[in-house]
C-alpha cells in the first residue's frame, strides 16, 4: 500500500493487466445492439432486408465493460462511491464473427476538490483485441469516491 497526496492505494496495480473477457460477436448480436439503440445507419444494420456487410455500431464494447468486476485497489478514502464518466475510442472496425479479448488495467488514480470537498478518481482502461491482435476499441472509465456531506 501506498500513500499518494494523503491517499492510502495498492500501487502495484497500476498499469497491470488484467484479462476480463473473450466475447465472440456474432451478425444477430451486432443487429440486435444496433437496433436496441435506435441506430438507422445501414452500415449497422444492413439493408431492408437485413442482408448485407455490417459493422458493430461504436459503443458495442460498453456493453461488455458493464458490471465487469476489477482487482480492488484497497482505496482507504470515502464513504460513497460512483461511477465518474466513460470514454470509448474506436481504433478498428468490429465485424460478425470477430473474438474479442478483453484487458483492464488501473491507468491512474488522482485527488480533487470540488464543492464537496476532496475526491479521488480511480481511472480504468480496458483495451479490446481482436482474433488477429489487432486493438479495436479502449474504454475509460473514472470512477470516484468522497466523503459524506456532513
């Protein structure tokens, strides 16, 4: 454990990978997301008829880092915690058929004040690999813990 600005963490975590998934996709469950989302773009659902290439919609990966359970860093600050905001940078193309292997890892934590006095941030990257090893997507994600108003 480690002290960073008064903040007592397991350091050793940060930028250690983690493996939380391989998620095969296949045509029905990118149409099904797409539609789920109200998507109209043919490039997400094909055409009419639902023939033709598709691709999966950018957001597909938020679906799978979802509930996703990480290492606890052992964070001894706050009484509430909450998800803070989340990021999704789409590097390649997700197709039918694509095997994608999940990796997190604790990218950075750091202090702020706000109004309700002193936060910190735990920030998440999970990367998504394709069957050639190939990034297709990163993810992040902030998530913060504080005091109680008292």
């Amino acid at each position: 454990m480690t002290t960073d600005e008064g903040i007592v963490y397991d350091r050793s975590l940060l930028g250690v990978e983690t493996h939380i998934g391989t998620f095969e996709l296949t045509r029905e469950m990118l149409l099904g997301f797409a539609k789920s989302t109200g998507e109209t773009n043919p490039r997400y659902l094909g055409d009419d008829n639902g023939a033709g290439d598709i691709v999966a919609p950018p957001t597909i990966c938020n679906v799978f880092v979802s509930g996703v359970s990480r290492p606890d860093i052992n964070l001894e600050f706050g009484e509430i915690g909450f998800f803070a905001g989340q990021s999704i940078e789409c590097k390649a193309e997700i197709r039918p058929g694509d095997v994608l292997s999940a990796s997190t890892k604790l990218d950075n934590v750091y202090v702020k004040t706000g109004r309700s006095g002193k936060m910190v941030f735990a920030v998440w990257e999970t990367q998504f690999r394709n069957q050639d090893d190939v990034t297709v997507a990163l993810v992040t994600e902030s998530f913060v813990r504080r005091n109680k108003n008292r």
